[in-house]
C-alpha cells in the first residue's frame, strides 16, 4: 500500500533533481538539457487472482540527453566558436604528461589564447586540431592547436585570426602575409547518448557512445563552424519551470499520499491491538 507513493516521491525528486540541473545551466554556453524517463513497476505475482500483475508504482528507466541546436548568439570575439550542425570541440588534459591522450568533448567553443599561442578554453585545456596542407587538406591525428610557429615565433606578429567555416585558421600578419595554423577538430559519435557528463558543458567518451571519429568541421556529417559567435543552452526556461511546478505537485501528492496510508496503518495496528 505505501510503495506506491513511495516510489513516486523518489521519482518526482529524481525528476526535480533533473529540471534543477538544467535550470542552473540555462545560461551556460553549449549546455543540453536533460529529461528523466520513467517507466511502471509491475508486480511479479504469478496467478490470476486480484492484484496480479497490477501496477506497483513507478521508478527511472533513463535520463535521457536532449542534443537538439541552440541558438547561436554573435559575439565579435575572434576567438569565440559555435557550431551549427552535429559534432564537438575536442579539448586535451591540460595536467596530461605522456601516455594515451585523454579527451573531452563541448559544444562551448569559448576559446581564450595563452602566453605561449596555445588555444584553449575557460579551464586551460587545450583546444585540439588538425593539419592542414596549403591546398587545404586536413588530417586525421589531433594536437592542440598553437600558433606560435605560424605566427613565425612571436605572437606580436599577428593582425588578425580568421576562422572560416571548414574550421581552417588563417593567421593575417603584420608583413603582410597570410599563414595556416591548422583545423579545429571536431568528434563526432556513433551514439551521443552514450557520453557521460564530466564538467560543466563536457563530456567523456564510453563504451556505449563508441570512440570518437575525428574530422575538420563541415565533412563528414559535422558541422559548420561560425567564427564569433557561442552556441547557447537549448533549455527553454518557461517550459522548465512548468515542468517544475508539475513534478513538484507530484512530489507533494505522492507525500500525501504515503502520510494517509501510514495513518491508516497505525489505525489499523492500534484496533487490532485494542480488539
């Protein structure tokens, strides 16, 4: 009698735990929102007397991961990068020193230039690329991207950065020349469901998301790369504060709910006691 309402306060919490997260994240550059997916509880009785079979509540099947495009806001800054279309920055471990590489992967292209010419983003790490010949060719293996060897040793020399939609960038120096440092690289998934979040607006690969297939931007079934620009949070606000209200409800009826049966049991406990 009281698992029912049980269950369904811990769904309505884990579900008020979800619509928290993306409202604490409306705002943050290349979040995507996340929707929990709930399934019935059936008993397990075998037989066909009354109750068999019969709903036994409610518990979390999967918290699912929204991937659709947020809109793309213009900022002006060089540096800062949205993509339109499928696909992910890849970022290196800024604190990694030697072995296999460890990646993650954001749809936040809030890029910053270090001292040394190297491209990162907020946290320091590494903004990972891709060669690329004159006549454009881009390769397969990633480095993080640093311009100081385009820039011919001294970042002073650089006039301006271009990044155009293939994700190729075009350093104007201040002779007068013009000089290629290379392609962001982009990650694309067999199963985007699959990553697990690390930080923020990151995620890691795993097993069920499958490795990373690496590609410059707008090939491969990528996307485009729009230079000044930032991807917003896809988190409707209005909805979610709707969705809120509603599993806040569900909680405080659930909660009802579960205090009658367990006043009806003592009252039950206690005339039996007394009978």
């Amino acid at each position: 009698m009281m698992q029912i309402p049980r269950s369904g306060i811990a769904a309505a919490s884990r579900d008020l735990s979800v619509v928290s997260n993306n409202l604490a994240n409306a705002l943050t550059t290349g979040f995507k929102k996340s929707h929990a997916m709930f399934t019935d509880v059936v008993s397990e009785g075998t037989g066909t007397g009354p109750g068999v079979g019969s709903q036994n509540g409610t518990m979390l099947n999967e918290v699912t991961r929204n991937m659709s495009q947020g809109a793309i806001a213009s900022t002006g800054s060089s540096l800062d990068l949205a993509l339109t279309g499928g696909g992910f920055f890849t970022f290196g471990d800024p604190k990694a020193s030697g072995g296999d590489p460890i990646y993650t992967y954001s749809r936040s292209g809030k890029m910053n230039m270090d001292s040394s010419g190297a491209i990162t983003d907020t946290s320091g790490a590494p903004l990972m690329g891709l060669s690329v010949s004159s006549n454009g060719v881009v390769g397969s293996t990633p480095q993080p991207i640093n311009l100081i060897s385009a820039a011919k040793g001294n970042l002073t020399n650089i006039q301006s950065i271009s990044i155009d939609a293939n994700g190729v960038i075009n350093l104007q120096l201040t002779d007068g020349s013009q000089s290629k440092a290379g392609a962001v690289a982009l990650a694309g998934f067999r199963n985007e469901q699959g990553l697990t979040a690390a930080s923020g607006s990151k995620w890691q690969e795993t097993e069920n998301s499958g490795p990373p297939e690496f590609s410059g931007a707008n090939r491969n079934g990528l996307g485009k790369i729009n230079q000044g620009s930032l991807e917003d949070s896809n988190v409707d606000m209005t909805g979610e504060m709707l969705h809120m209200i509603s599993a806040q409800q569900s909680y405080n009826g659930n909660a009802r709910a579960l205090q009658t049966s367990s006043e009806m049991l003592r009252s039950a406990i206690e005339t039996l006691a007394h009978g």
